[in-house]
C-alpha cells in the first residue's frame, strides 16, 4: 500500500516539475513576445486542454517530459522555400531529408502574421534566456528543497548519545564483499553489551577525556584497541563511571565521499550513536547545497560509465549497485520504500524531498548538455549565431544570418535513440532489480 502511495506521490511531484520547467520556457518566450501555441506536460494522447488566448494548455497521457511550440523555431531555407526535397542516395540525403523534414514541419506552423514573432527571430541572448530558463527552474526547484531541508528541518548529526548496543563483534566485510548482519553461535559479546551500556544513554567522557561529537568519540575508540578506559556517562539524570574492555576488530576505511575502500584493524566498542537533526546556517546550507550540484554533476557525467553495472543488473541476480541509474519507475518505488521503511515521519520526509530535488538537478544538468533534443542544444545554437555575428561585425562583413539549427536534427535523432535505449534500460532494470535504499 505505502509503495503505491509513494509512488503516485512521486508521480505527482515529478509532473510538477515538468510543468515548472516548462513554466520557465513559456514565461520567457511571452515575455519577448513570440507567438506560442501549445504549453503540454506529458506526451502522447491529449487527456486534457483548455484553449486560452493563442496558446493550448494541456496534459497527456505519457508523463515522460512536456514542451511547449513556439513557431518560427527553424529558419527558412536560404533560399526561402519552407522545404527542399532531394532524391539523393545514401547517408548524405538520408541527412538532408531529416534537415529539410524538421524545416518543413516547424515552418508549416507560421503564418504571415507571424513576421517578428518567430523564435529564430529573437537576438540569440533572448533564446538563450528563453531556452535556459526551463532548467534553471528546475535548479531553483532543487536549492529551494535543499535549503528548506538544511535550514529548516536540518541534517543527522552523530551524537555522543547512544542509539543501540550491538550484541556480538562482527568484523566488517571487505569493499564489494557480503557483510554478515546477524550473529552466530562462538561470536563474542561486545564490550558495550559486557559493560552494560543501554540505549539513551550519553557519553561524556573517555578515560577521563570530556567528548563533544561522535567524531571525536570514534577517533578516541578506534585508537585504543585492546585495553581498558574509563567511561563516563549519563544515565536518567545520573553521572556514572565504567571500565571497559575494548577489543580489536576489523573496522571499514571510507573515502571523502563516505564510500568504503577497504578494512583496518581498530579499537571497537560496539554502540550506535543517536542522529538528531541540526539545523544548518545559510552559508552552510549554501556550502552543502554546492556539494549536492557537484555530486550530481558527477553522476551525470559518469552515466555511460555505469551502464555495464546496469546491464550486469539486469541478467546477474546480486544486489544492485545504488549508484547506478534509475528511471521514473525506479524513483518511484523508492519513494514507496521510503514511506514503508521503519523510520520516523521527519526521515521519510527528508529522504523523500531530497529524492525529488536530485530529480530536479538531473533534470537541469541533463537538459543543459549541448545536444539536441535537449535544451543545451537550442542554446549551443543560439551561442553559435552569436559568434559568427560578432566576428562578421568585427570584419565588417555581411551578416551571416540566422544559424541554422535544423541542420543539428540528425545529431537529435542519434541523442534521442540513446535516450530511449537507456530509458527502456533502466525501465527493466527498475522492474527486474530495483534499487534498494533499505536492506
């Protein structure tokens, strides 16, 4: 049931992000007064519209994405014809059909009323803006969410304060290796669950050392494998003093990132700390929110690299890796793992908000690659005409005209099949091994 929910959850927010993207698109391209027809979310079947003024609002039936039509997108040909037709052979005319195909369809939309409402018509700053606006929507959308969640509600810190007490030592696995979770029969007694440490209980000093933070606890425990300290801790009100016998045991190594890279042998207690949430400052929030754009920049960058994992996913039966790909349907049924998951309601809602923002920068970052379909295409256009205008009035040469951005299409083609093949990827790796953010 909560899966359900979550995911229809999912649904809804990813739909308004669509929209808000969109939004950005359409609010710019009234602004500098370029004739637009159609605002959508979604694609395939029309389910709903409504007519207002020049322009058709509506949602279809595939919430994959949405667009709004703005005429006058591709230039006319040099010649002022709307479409060339060729009966060349092979790859070159097979090249030219789909350049003068895209031409032939965007101009069959323009009407003679439309002189100086086309968007190929606007200074190539305006399409810029107006093409860069649906992503930056999308940004927005994403740092909003992570300020309220980092200046509002906050983020888990460890403290001193104790959450569990592990029952038996258990070393860790090796990196990729299976890590044993439960304990059997000859495995020892932690030194926690020998001293009598209990849950709610805080610690404030070791061997006689006033700790602050987790960090500083850890450190200390990790340093001192295989002797005995004093430890002070508060218990219902009351200060008390214990010696504990540490033990050595295989401890994980993280990297910067939090991502284990191997094993060391280290002092071990055997308790988990209490992870209230901290609100951040702003320029804390504005130091965590650049991180957050940085990783998922990087994840952008390194897709292709992940693909393998992907495909391993599919046809081997192992866990899959969280680092690799999602889809819609994958997002979606975290976010059900999220509401099902035996966690407090400020969790489920952090962890479910920051599932959306992470949404939303993809949804930037992805759209700002300078290829077409893509937002980042228009805009790599629009920056070419701009050059060669300067450098033509630099020369004191001709204008060279509007840059053709039809002829990018077969590149479009080419960006669009490796789109849907990693859509349809995902799609079954989502279905067959999800990713599992709980166990």
């Amino acid at each position: 049931m909560w899966t359900v929910i979550g995911f229809v959850l999912f649904l809804l927010a990813l739909l308004f992000s669509i929209a808000w993207h969109e939004l950005g698109h359409l609010s710019f391209a009234k602004l500098y007064n370029v004739r637009t027809t159609q605002y959508m979310v979604g694609f395939g079947k029309t389910l709903w519209s409504k007519q207002v003024g020049e322009t058709e609002y509506g949602f279809k039936a595939v919430p994959l994405g949405g667009y709004i039509r703005m005429v006058g997108m591709v230039p006319p040909g040099k010649d002022g014809r709307q479409k060339v037709s060729t009966t060349a052979m092979g790859f070159a005319g097979m090249v030219r059909n789909i350049v003068e195909e895209t031409r032939a369809g965007d101009r069959s939309q323009v009407s003679s009323n439309d002189e100086g409402r086309q968007f190929y018509q606007l200074h190539p700053a305006k399409r810029i803006v107006v093409m860069m606006a649906g992503p930056v929507m999308n940004l927005i959308l994403a740092v909003g969410i992570f300020a309220i969640l980092l200046v509002g509600i906050g983020v888990p810190t460890p403290s001193t304060t104790i959450s569990q007490v592990n029952a038996c030592v258990i070393p860790a696995a090796a990196a990729g290796a299976q890590q044993q979770t439960d304990c059997r029969p000859g495995d020892k007694s932690t030194p926690a669950a020998q001293a009598g440490l209990q849950p709610g209980d805080e610690i404030v000093a070791f061997d006689g050392t006033p700790v602050t933070d987790w960090a500083q606890l850890t450190g200390m425990i990790r340093a001192a494998p295989n002797t005995t300290v004093a430890l002070t801790y508060i218990r219902g009100g009351e200060q008390v003093t214990s010696n504990v016998a540490l033990v050595e045991n295989l401890r994980p190594v993280l990297d910067a990132n939090g991502n284990q890279t191997g094993v060391e042998p280290a002092g071990f207690l055997g308790v988990s700390p209490t992870s209230p949430y901290t609100q951040q400052s702003f320029g804390a929030a504005i130091t965590r929110t650049g991180d957050y754009i940085g990783a998922a920049a990087q994840a952008v960058v390194t897709i292709p690299a992940r693909i393998p994992a992907l495909w391993n996913s599919i046809v081997d039966s192992a866990p899959r890796d969280i680092n690799t790909p999602v889809g819609i349907v994958g997002a979606g049924r975290i976010g059900g793992e999220i509401l099902e998951s035996d966690t407090s309601g400020t969790d489920k809602l952090v962890l479910f908000l920051n599932l959306v923002a992470g949404f939303n920068m993809a949804l930037f970052l992805l759209n700002m690659l300078p290829l077409l379909p893509l937002d980042g295409g228009h805009v790599l256009g629009a920056m070419i005409e701009w050059v060669r205008k300067g450098w033509a009035r630099f020369r004191h040469q001709a204008d060279p005209g509007p840059f053709d951005v039809a002829k990018l299409m077969p590149v479009a083609y080419v960006v669009a099949l490796l789109f849907i093949g990693l859509t349809a990827l995902t799609l079954v790796a989502d279905i067959v091994n999800p990713v599992k953010l709980f166990g």
